[in-house]
C-alpha cells in the first residue's frame, strides 16, 4: 500500500468517527420528532441513498448473492433488528439528554468486542486486554453501586452493535450491500408504522420544507459516515483503523458535557475514568501486538529474500 493510500485512509477515518461523532448535532434538530419516527425516516431515506450507492458502486451482484443465501439472510434479519434497536437507542438517548450514556456506550464497545470475541470465537485474551475489561467492569459497578442504577442508555448501546458486529464478521457479505440487505429488511414494517402509526411530523405535505429536509437527510447522515469508514478500511491495517474509533464518542462526550449541559457528577467522573484507563490499556496493548506482528512480518520477508 503506497503512503499516499495510507495518508488518504486515515483521513477517510478521521472523517468517518467524526461525523459519527457530530451526529448528535442533526438528531438533537429533530427533538420535536418522537424517536421512532426519526427512526422510520432513517430506514426509508437510507434504503433511497443505499440503492443509489450500490448501483453506482456496481455491488448489485454481491446484493443478489446475499438474497439468494438463506443463512446469509437469516444472520441480516438478526442483524438488521439490532441494528435498528441501536439506531433507535441512541436516537431516544440524544432526545432525551443522554448523550453522556451514548458516549460511553460507544467507549465500552471496543472492550466488549474483546469479551464476545473471547466468548463465542475462542479468541485468547492477553493480559492486559483482561485487566482492561476488568478495569471497565470495575467502573460500571462502582457507578451502580454509587449512583443506584444501571447505566442502561450505554449497556444497550455496547451489547447491540457489539452483537450486531459479531454477526457481521461471520457473514460473507461486504459492509455496502450488507446494509442495504439489513435495511431492505427493515422497510415492510417502516412503511406499515408510517402509514398506520406515525404522528403529524411523518405527514410531510404539512410540514414546512427544513423539516422534510432534515428528515431526508437521515439517509446521508447514515451512509456517509459508512462510506468513509469502508474507504478507510480498505487503505490502512484495520488494527491501525482501530484507534481512530475513539474520536466518536470523545466528540459526543464534549458536545454532551459542554454544548448541551448534561449533568456529569463524581459517579459518572469516575466511571468514565476507569473506562478511560481501559481504554488506554486496551491501545497499548495493540498497538504492542501490532508492532510485534509487523517486525515478525518483516523478519519473514526478509528471510524469503535472502
């Protein structure tokens, strides 16, 4: 891979984690709108954008390929339900002043990968990989013992798309026409709920023309956050794409924390801290490992030549 891919990939991250990072900004544009609505309106205008891309991508095949697959099918209907579930959380959660929750949802989602990882592939824990998921553990224990309740906005955030990606890694389909299968999927039931169930705001001949704007845009706030992650991920090591994934939920913790005044008491300053130390840990533990792998890489190819 030339440096000029590599320079070109982690911009396309850069740009990935942070409008992932932003997006509370759009949805909180959308307060007046209940969450399952903005949610209806994300699925339908994402399966317009979706189709697009797809056709203009040339993926129409591998679409056809993954509908003709009835396993392939069965994992995106379970996938695609998560997904949703997720979609609709996080929405819920931004409304309603939770974006703190979002935020450190998205912070345990890499240490919980670890543990499903560890769970349902085999995958061998390192030791400092197992003193950072303790040390995550520790926090949101300390939180419930403190505070009298489960952080639930963020459990249900990490354990979905956490869920969610442990299936996606064991389907053979591309992330692109993956997602347009997964929300295909989704499309029969937000159409039923809107035309049978959806409030005034889903009646877009009486609403004024920023809010039918803004729902439309749901479909690009969607997608092109995806896009540039897949880009990403095809011109960097996905190890080195990793470490990026923490500038998403550092932006919404800002925006939470700053921008939208969210209470964040000593309970939540010290959870986040101990996730933080986690998190910390769990980086330097990669970026050990992938130090390690590359010199061993290295080491072969320069045995082969010789």
């Amino acid at each position: 891979m030339s440096d000029k891919a590599v320079k070109s990939g982690v911009l396309f991250a850069i740009a990935a984690y942070t409008m992932w990072g932003i997006a509370p900004m759009y949805f909180k544009l959308l307060g007046q709108v209940p969450a399952m609505e903005i949610l209806m309106h994300r699925i339908i205008w994402s399966v317009l954008v979706l189709v697009l891309l797809v056709v203009v991508t040339g993926k129409i095949d591998k679409v056809k390929q993954a509908i003709l697959n009835p396993k392939v099918m069965q994992v995106l209907l379970i996938s695609g339900v998560l997904l949703a579930a997720n979609w609709f959380i996080f929405i819920w959660a931004i409304n309603n002043n939770h974006l703190l929750d979002a935020s450190l949802g998205y912070y345990i989602n890499p240490l919980l990968n670890i543990f499903l990882g560890r769970l349902f592939l085999g995958e061998r824990l390192r030791r400092l990989q197992k003193v950072a998921v303790g040390l995550a553990l520790t926090g949101v224990l300390f939180f419930i013992v403190s505070y009298g309740q489960l952080p639930w906005v963020a459990l249900a955030l990490a354990v979905t798309f956490g869920i969610y990606g442990l299936l996606r890694k064991q389907v053979a389909v591309d992330s692109l026409p993956g997602l347009l299968v997964e929300s295909c999927l989704l499309l029969p039931p937000a159409i039923v709920y809107w035309i049978w169930f959806a409030g005034e705001y889903s009646n877009m001949l009486s609403n004024d023309s920023g809010l039918n704007i803004a729902l439309i845009c749901a479909g690009i706030v969607t997608t092109a956050p995806l896009l540039c992650f897949t880009a990403a991920a095809k011109r960097i090591m996905f190890s080195t794409l990793g470490f990026f994934q923490y500038i998403g939920p550092s932006i919404m913790f800002v925006l939470a924390a700053v921008v939208y005044d969210e209470p964040l008491d000593n309970s939540k300053i010290v959870m986040f801290a101990f996730v933080w130390l986690a998190l910390g840990l769990f980086s330097f533990d990669s970026l050990r490992q992938y130090r390690k792998v590359r010199k061993a890489l290295k080491h072969a190819q320069s045995e082969l030549t010789s």
